[in-house]
C-alpha cells in the first residue's frame, strides 16, 4: 500500500502488512531511473525532488516487491 504524505516534496508512506518490503525503485515514464532511499521504521520512502523538477517529470512508476516475492508498478503523480 502506497499512501501520499506529500509527494511535492519527494516523501510517500509504504506499507506491506504481511511480510515486509524487500526492494523498491522508481522510473519516471520516460525510464529514468530516480533514487530512492527508504525508511524502514517509519515506512516512508523519500526521493529528492530537484532531479524530478529539473526533469520536469509529473509521474513515477513505484516498483515495490515484498519479502514474499510479490511485485506491483504503482504510477504516481507528483504535480
């Protein structure tokens, strides 16, 4: 489950109930790859917006994958 916090400013909530979140990463539509960096014990996942703004970019795809191997692309606006 992805819930916004406030992607203006590169920060977003991730939450897996059952096992746990393995990997993440995030492509803008374009396949630019955007760092990432992931707080574990406050579920939140953070990127810094300058590249996105430079980039212009107002959407990311979310790679999740939980412990359990499942994954999912969840698009996301952030304008």
């Amino acid at each position: 489950m992805i819930a916004d916090i406030n992607r203006n400013k590169g920060v977003l909530t991730v939450i897996d109930l059952w096992s746990g979140i393995k990997r993440y990463k995030a492509m803008t539509k374009d396949k630019v790859w955007i760092l990432m960096r992931y707080d574990q014990k406050n579920n939140l996942l953070y990127w810094d917006t300058t590249k996105t703004n430079a980039l212009k970019v107002d959407e990311l795809f979310i790679e999740l994958e939980d412990l359990a191997g499942n994954k999912t692309v969840i698009p996301i606006s952030i304008k």
